[in-house]
C-alpha cells in the first residue's frame, strides 16, 4: 500500500512521517529539492505539539525552540491594554513555543530520512490526479528534465500549500470567512538581546496595527499592516521598530503578505484527501495556521491507514465532516480576534480598552485566550456526545501527564501507542464499533497501572475511550 503525499511542507512530511510509523509506504512529492528558506510559522501550540511527538520528532522540536511568555494587548502609545499569560499547560508541552520554519522543516526532513518506508522526492510538479478504476494515478514533471511520468498509488493527500493544485483537481474551492488584509513581515536579527518582554506584543491601533515579538535565538519578527494602496516602501520602519525597542537590531528580510480568511468547500474525492493550507487560510493573530494543518494530518492519517488495512472507506468522510468545522471555529476565532484587536477607527480604538477587558467573557474566546484551548470536534461517528454537553471531555485531547507504570515514567501518548484506548478508574466502559480492538488501560496504583494524580484527578471516576489521535471518543 503506498500513499503519495503531494508537497513537503511541515503538513506534509509530518503526515508521511505519521503514515510510516504506522506501516504505510510513503512516496512525499514536491516541485522544490530543498526546504522553502524563508521563516513563515514562529508558533505552535501544546496541542500541536503532541502532534510532533507522535511523529518522533517533539524533542528534536523543543531543542530548536523556546516557550513564549504570552499575549500582550498594547494601544497605539504601546501602554498595556490586556495580557494572556501562557505557561506549561496540560498536554505535557509548553503551552506557546516559538521557533523559525526552516528549522522545523529540517527537522522533519531528517526524520523522514531515517524511515525506511518513506521517499521524499523533490524537483518534480505533480500535474495531474486521476482516479479511473479504485487506484490513483498521479502525473508528475520532472522540472530539470521535463519528462513526465504516471505514478500510482492506493491514496493522494494533497498537502500543496495555499495555491493547491490538488484542491484545484478534485474541483474545491475556498470559501471565503473575512476579507483579505495585506501586512509587511519582517524579520531581525539581534547581536545582543533586546530588552523585551519574552512574548508577542500585539498593537491594537487602527491607524497601524502591528506585532512584535521574539522568535528563537537571536531572530525577532515585526508585523505591520498595509493600508489600501499603501506600499512597504512608504512605511518609516527604523521608527516603526524603535517604537518596540528594535532600533538596533538588523532586518534581515521583509516581505509582504496576504492573509486570507478561507476554507475549502471539499475535502475529499474517493481517495485523494487535502490537508493543511490546501484546506484552509487563516489571518495570523492566533498563530494557528500550520498547527490547524498539523491536526488535520495526526486526524487523517489513522484513519487513512485503518482503511488502508481494510477499514470501510467511509470512515474517510469524517476528515471534512471533523476538520472543517474545527478550523472555520478557529479561522473565525482569528477574524473576530483581529477585527477586536485592530479594526475600526480611531474611535473605536477609544473604546478598545473597555471591549479587551471584556475579551474573557466571550464564549470560544476565553478558552483559547486563557488556556490555548481549541474548540472541541462536534459530534459524529467517531466523536459521540450530545449536542449540549458543557464540561464533557469529549471531542477534546485527552490532557496528557506523565504517568509511572511498575515504576518506568513515561509520557501518556507514549503509553497509549497507535491505536485506541480506554481509560478507566472503574466502571462501565464506552464502546464504539471503530474501536472494537482498544487496549484498556487502568488509572491507579496497582501493578501494570498507570499511576497519575493529574490523571486520576481529570478522570473523576469516568472511564473515557481515546482515539489514536489522543480526541476523547466517548466518556462514561
Ligand atoms: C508570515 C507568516 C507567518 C505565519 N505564522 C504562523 C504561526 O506563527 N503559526 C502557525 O501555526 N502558522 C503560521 N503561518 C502559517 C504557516 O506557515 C502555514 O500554515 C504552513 O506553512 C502550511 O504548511 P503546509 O505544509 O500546509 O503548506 P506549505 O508550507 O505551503 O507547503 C506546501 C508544499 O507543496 C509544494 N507544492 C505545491 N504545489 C505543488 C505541486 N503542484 N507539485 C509539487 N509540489 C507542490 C510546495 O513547493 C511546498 O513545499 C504563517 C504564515 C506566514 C506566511
């Protein structure tokens, strides 16, 4: 069984990491020979970063990153308008990293080297998806020869970026959550460390709104929006970066940039799936474009291979039915966030401080804004809960501590494998016809059980069933 992934981008090589620990030959496709080496993502979230550790590579992550302080709101003088702190969270990670693309990007790479069911091969467009008779035919280009070649597969995931030429074959289109803004990025570098406040620093001014924050090392990262009309060559960006203490520091690139607000309407032709920017576009205020991504491929690709294994191909419609209510949730989360943060007139920007300090009241937004909390997934075939059901763990990770089995400290997802899983302090089990082969794994102190006060506090007596992907499934 061989799947192609097409693009080798974070989304991409993670997804053909996931399907190769999982005994899935992998075949990654991409026009460019070398990792994209322009910084794009600067962070990540703890949730996505039990994603890295799925695919081996988290500590390889934390050792190119740092942890990051938190959110601040700042007015248009730079005085502090609100500050959300982030900390070390539940899932085992830093709740806020930051780190710089490319380096992830190599780290990927690297690992994918060392699976030996997995083939990146770069320098060759893929042209061409067609699925005539169950199995997919891809047409690929080699770009230095110009030959083309047919290449054939059991599945396509189509993880080619914002211009996806997948989405474009299997006949998605994006639709459209807020209107396109167009911000000047720019990067730095420091010899000697600013005297900055180690988190991202938010301008909420209409006039221009602007981020700042520290990246990894000695790079930092500048962002400021582009009026109508306006070009990067009319901003006064020495002033601009004084303004944050940044007068010294070196830019090293500067590039504008379109953020648009979209998600595709298809996510899935028979057996070519898209994942990643191919199936959404976020505006950058809560940093969560590539880790939306990096989801939809830990979410994917389980399923991807169950079927591959000769699960019912109908277990693949819950990507989209999953997936494209989660980031339409978050994508609208980013709009509302920045229309708050940066929108208006200057006499919005009067009243600003009053709406910020509403900003944790604001259903879906205080869970993300005080803890990194996602929105749940909604309730389907793999995700059953009622409609209403506040405080249920279900649709959510798991929290993920450390746990001492007969005396060994591991990290719960390490515990809990590839497969399903049921927790259980006692008591009836929930059961699920996809997961009629879970483990169960007792919670307590006894021989062979996972011992963990935060576990067993979490659990309070229920018994949850856990997806692969670490999604509470079911609770009881
Ligand atoms: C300035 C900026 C800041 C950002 N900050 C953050 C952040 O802080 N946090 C965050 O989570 N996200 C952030 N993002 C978003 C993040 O960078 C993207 O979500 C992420 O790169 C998407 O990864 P991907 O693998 O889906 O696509 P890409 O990284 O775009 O990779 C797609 C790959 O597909 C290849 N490809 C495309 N078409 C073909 C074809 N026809 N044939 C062969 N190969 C093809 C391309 O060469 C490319 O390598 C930011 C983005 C920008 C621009």
């Amino acid at each position: 069984m061989t799947v192609v992934v097409v693009g080798a981008g974070p989304v991409g090589v993670t997804a053909a990491l996931l399907l190769a620990r999982r005994g899935v030959d992998v075949l990654v496709l991409d026009r460019h020979a070398a990792v994209y080496p322009q910084p794009r993502a600067v962070h990540l979230d703890d949730e996505s970063l039990r994603v890295l550790q799925a695919a081996g590579v988290a500590d390889a992550f934390a050792a190119v990153s740092h942890p990051m302080a938190g959110l601040r709101l700042l007015d248009g003088a730079h005085r502090t308008l609100a500050e959300f702190r982030r900390g070390p969270g539940v899932h085992g990670w830093p709740q806020a990293s930051m780190f710089t693309q490319p380096d992830l990007e190599a780290l990927l790479r690297a690992a994918l080297g060392r699976e030996p069911r997995a083939r990146l091969r770069g320098g060759v467009e893929v042209l061409h998806v067609e699925q005539p008779d169950g199995a997919v035919r891809v047409v690929v280009r080699d770009r230095a020869t110009g030959v083309s070649e047919e290449v054939v597969a059991d599945a396509v995931l189509g993880c080619d970026g914002a211009n996806s030429t997948v989405r474009r074959l299997i006949g998605a289109r994006m639709r459209d959550l807020g209107p396109a803004e167009r911000w000047l990025v720019v990067d730095l570098v420091s010899d000697e460390p600013l005297d900055v406040w180690p988190g991202v620093h938010q301008v909420c001014d209409p006039v221009r709104p602007a981020t700042f924050m520290p990246v990894a090392g000695s790079r930092y990262r500048a962002e400021f929006r582009l009026a109508d009309g306006e070009t990067p060559a009319d901003l006064d960006l020495p002033a601009l970066l004084a303004g944050f203490g940044a007068a010294g520091a070196a830019v090293v690139r500067s590039a504008e940039y379109r953020y648009a607000a979209a998600v595709a309407d298809r996510w899935r032709a028979g057996r070519v799936l898209l994942c990643g920017d191919a199936a959404h576009l976020t505006p950058p205020f809560i940093g969560q474009g590539l880790g939306l991504g990096l989801r939809d491929a830990h979410q994917l690709t389980w399923k991807l291979a169950a079927v591959l294994a000769g699960a019912d191909d109908a277990l693949l419609d819950t990507h989209q039915a999953e997936r494209a209510p989660h980031a339409r949730a978050l994508i609208r989360l980013a709009v509302l966030l920045g229309r708050l943060m940066t929108g208006g007139g200057r006499r919005a920007a009067a009243v600003r401080r009053l709406v910020l300090g509403g900003v944790r009241r604001l259903p879906g937004v205080s869970g993300f804004a005080l803890a990194s909390r996602t929105p749940p997934l909604r309730p389907g075939r793999l995700v059953r809960r009622p409609r209403v059901a506040p405080g249920s763990p279900v649709g959510a990770l798991v929290p993920q501590s450390t746990v001492t089995v007969d005396g060994v400290h591991a990290r719960l997802d390490d515990v809990l494998g590839n497969g399903w899983a049921v927790l259980t302090a006692g008591g009836p089990l929930p059961v699920l016809p996809d997961a009629a082969d879970a483990r169960v794994l007792r919670v307590g102190d006894g021989p062979g059980e996972l011992s963990s006060a935060e576990l067993a506090r979490w659990l309070r007596g229920r018994s949850v069933l856990v997806r692969p992907d670490r999604i509470v499934a079911a609770c009881r």
